[in-house]
C-alpha cells in the first residue's frame, strides 16, 4: 500500500534518518552531511522520532503518530516531530496546531530542518511554489539522503507527477538497490504505466525484503487488482492480515477488490469489518464511503443517498469536515437529475467553509474537485453561462496554485464544456492533460472517434477498460464500458 494523503490526499511520506544523526542543532553547508541532522536536546525524543519515521516507511499509518505524539511530549521544541503530525494526522485540529508549532520552532533549527518544515507547511497552506521550491532546496543540500528523496518522489506521486518520482526513486535505490520503501513505490509508478511485469518483479524484491512486514503483501495485493488479477489479489491481501490482523488497510482491500469483482455483498462484509477496526476517524469515514459506493455500483441508489447523508452527519457532528465535503460529491456524483447534483455540490462546498480549521490545500483541492463537477453538470443542463462562469472560477484557482490536482480539475473541465459545444479539436489538448480520470478518458475517446484519430482511440479505450480503482469514476464509468462493444 501506498498512503494518498494532500498533505493530506495527496502524498504519501516516510523519512528514516541514519543512526549517525546529530543530536543537537548545527548549521550543515551542502556536502558537509549525508544526511539532514535532527535538532533535539532528548535521547529519548530522537529515538521515538526516528521510531515513527520508520513506523511511517512501512506504512503503521496510526502508530507513527503515535511515536511522534511521544517524542514531542519529551521534547516540546521537537519542530520536526511537530511538522510530521502536521502532515499525517487525520484530526484537523491537531494539524492546524501542530504546524503552528513546527513554524514557531523552526529558526532554532538546522538550514536543511528549516527547509523541511517550510516545504510541509507551505503546501498546506496553499503556497505551491513556495514548498516546492523549498523541497528542491532541501534535496540540492542532501543529494544522497535516500530517504529524503524517496519523501519528495512520494510527494510527486500524490501530485500526479509520476515521471519525476520515478526518477526520485531510480536515484534512491543507485544509492542503496535494496531500499524497500523506494522499491514499492517505484513499483506503483510502474503499474500506473501498465509496466505490470517490471512491477511484479519489484514486489517479489519487497518481500524478500520485509518478509515478516504486512506491507508488501499489502502493496502486492493492490498491483495485482490494478492489473485485473482479483483472486491473486486477495490472497496477498489476507496474507498480509495473517502477519498482522491489525493492519486495517488489507482488510479494506478486501473491500475494494470485492466491490471490483462485481460481489458488492461480500464487498459491504468486509467493509464493516474495516469500518469497525478503523485506527481514526477520518479513516472510519472514509470506509464508509466505499461502503455506500456498493450500492452505487448495484443501481441501488436510494441506499446510496441514505448511506452517504448519513456520513456527511456524522462528518459534520466529528468536525470532519473534508470527510462532510467528499461524501456529498459523491452523492451528486451518480445522480441523473443535474438539480439534485447540483444541491449535493452546494452543501459540499458548504461543509468546505463550516470550519478555518481545513487546511487551504485540502480545502483548494477539494472545490477544484466541486467546481469541476458543477461546471459539467451546468454544461450538461445545457446552462453555457453557467459552466462558464463555474470554470472561470476554477481557473483562477488554477492560475494561483502549482497544485496538479486543481490543474487536472480544470482541464478535464475545461474539456469537458469544450465536448458540449462539440469543439472536438479544442477539447482534445484540454483532456489529455487530465487522462487518468475514468471520465477524462470516456470524453477523449468520443473525440479522437469524431475526429477520426484510430490509433489514440484505441489506446485510450483500451485503457479505459483496463481501469481496476475502486473510484466513484471507475464505478460510473468503467463497467458500462466494459458492457459495450469496443470501437473497431
């Protein structure tokens, strides 16, 4: 498994420093260090630290913040102990205040410290290029910290910019070939390509690895389902529960893969199952909507909408309010009526605002995702001035952010309206710079069909029928076009 979080969704992070760090505070030029030091006055705090870094590589999502929760109550002036709540936490809260922390704290640290709490905090408060430009800082002042460049290849991961983190990973492993945590990862950017066998390979490496880890088997499990092989991917999955019953993603796996295979019955099973050991409270809710989904997938929709309003409460009651947002997307999502969408989409960007406490990343993230559905939903009602005005908007906040994910939104957006003005040739530019979304690739291939581009048609539907994600898009989309006969 990989975690998605934005800092929080967006990016998946661990960060294991060498024994030989540091102990206390002092200013490294570039070249002086291998590896970023930790500044502490504590023994114990910089053991925890380092304890959560290496909870957090094989993927205990909820015990590393644990360990990091520790290791600040010995050392209060921890700054980046601080910063690595700040951006695995689930509580919103918590992330609001430990990033204020770290931030506090950070001109008592070492230059390439500085750098990684600007890079965490930055993203999260909205200023794209400002964390980026401190993460490339931080990487030119410790070329050869493996772990460093497999958090930022991690990070690019959850940003979309897979050919970058391969490279990240590809440079990890030239410095030590047996680095599992690159390993893994390099393994998804391959089977994001449908490189499956250079993927396979990198499994049967990981678990050779970590053997008595839960993680490969878990990560084995995923790839194995996005390449179609549901049966190969449940047995991984339960392998990986049979080292550890507690590692609660393999239990949702089983979810997800079931839910795929079309066994939406036994799907629910083992969501309940996920939804009852889940390790927090974003994640409880989180399995819930994969729970609602099934009945989405079954046409069952007046259980759907029940089990989604029934999430968005209880988000709203635990002051989880991107949990409140995502869940009435969602529930927009599959309806036909572009009115009762387009009420679900009001109140998710409602939920957006309830508290301050959403970080401006989630929160930009999570309304580039609204913006993009009403924009369709206006064009779709055949309200032109409407999609406009929507997608202007959305573009603005595209035009103020790096951000991949709020520029994917806009594109397939853009696209999108561009499809229902049947400005074919337009539209095609626009969607291809958002071609892994399941209704991106659904658009393109009515394009390249009337613009009569044969060769990409095909690429593109064979790769939209080859989708195995448990998305709501790969649900709406994916099996109605597995149900129809190709183009020839």
């Amino acid at each position: 498994m990989r975690r998605t979080v934005s800092i929080q969704a967006c990016a998946v992070v661990a960060l294991a420093l060498s024994l030989a760090a540091p102990l206390y505070a002092h200013h490294v030029k570039k070249g002086e260090s291998t590896t970023l030091p930790v500044t502490t006055s504590s023994p114990k705090a910089l053991d925890l630290y380092r304890k959560g870094m290496e909870d957090y590589e094989n993927l205990y999502l909820e015990r590393c913040n644990e360990d990091w929760r520790a290791a600040v109550k010995e050392d209060p002036n921890l700054a980046v102990g601080w910063a690595w709540i700040a951006f695995n936490s689930t509580n919103p809260e918590e992330i609001t205040s430990a990033r204020a922390k770290a931030k506090e704290l950070a001109t008592k640290l070492t230059a390439g410290e500085q750098l990684m709490v600007a890079w965490i905090s930055k993203v999260q408060e909205g200023d794209f290029l400002g964390g980026i430009t401190a993460m490339n800082d931080m990487l030119e002042m410790y070329p050869r910290d493996k772990h460093l460049l497999y958090l930022a290849g991690n990070w690019l991961m959850g940003e979309n910019g897979n050919d970058q983190a391969k490279r990240l990973f590809e440079k990890a492993l030239s410095i030590d070939k047996n680095y599992p945590a690159a390993l893994n990862d390099l393994a998804y950017v391959d089977a994001r390509n449908r490189q499956f066998a250079k993927a396979f390979a990198a499994m049967e490496r990981y678990i050779a690895l970590l053997p008595k880890e839960p993680n490969p088997q878990d990560s084995y499990g995923e790839l194995l389902r996005m390449s179609g092989n549901f049966e190969g991917s449940l047995l991984h999955y339960r392998a990986a529960l049979k080292l550890d019953p507690d590692f609660v993603t393999s239990q949702l796996g089983l979810g997800d893969t079931y839910a795929l295979m079309g066994n939406q019955e036994q799907a629910r099973v083992e969501y309940d199952k996920a939804i009852r050991f889940a390790h927090n409270e974003a994640d409880r809710l989180t399995y819930s909507m994969q729970k609602a989904m099934t009945f989405v997938r079954e046409g069952n929709y007046a259980e759907a909408d029940k089990g989604y309003a029934e999430i968005a409460a209880t988000a709203h009651a635990k002051k989880q309010n991107l949990q409140e947002a995502q869940s009435y997307r969602h529930l927009a999502e599959y309806q036909t009526d572009d009115s009762t969408a387009w009420k679900n989409l009001k109140l998710a960007e409602e939920a957006l605002h309830h508290q301050s406490i959403i970080s401006p990343s989630d929160r930009n993230e999570e309304m580039s995702r609204i913006l993009r559905n009403r924009a369709a939903r206006a064009a779709h009602s055949g309200n032109q001035a409407l999609a406009e005005k929507e997608l202007h908007e959305l573009e603005a906040l595209a035009k103020g952010s790096r951000n991949r994910v709020i520029q994917s939104s806009y594109h397939g957006a853009f696209g999108t309206v561009l499809m229902d003005q049947k400005k074919f040739e337009a539209a095609i530019p626009q969607l291809e710079e958002d071609r892994d979304n399941p209704f991106t690739l659904e658009l393109l291939v009515q394009a390249y069909y009337q613009t009569e581009q044969t060769e990409k048609l095909h690429e593109a539907e064979a790769k939209l029928r080859g989708i195995n994600v448990p998305t709501m898009e790969q649900a709406l989309v994916v099996p109605a076009t597995r149900a129809q006969r190709p183009h020839i």
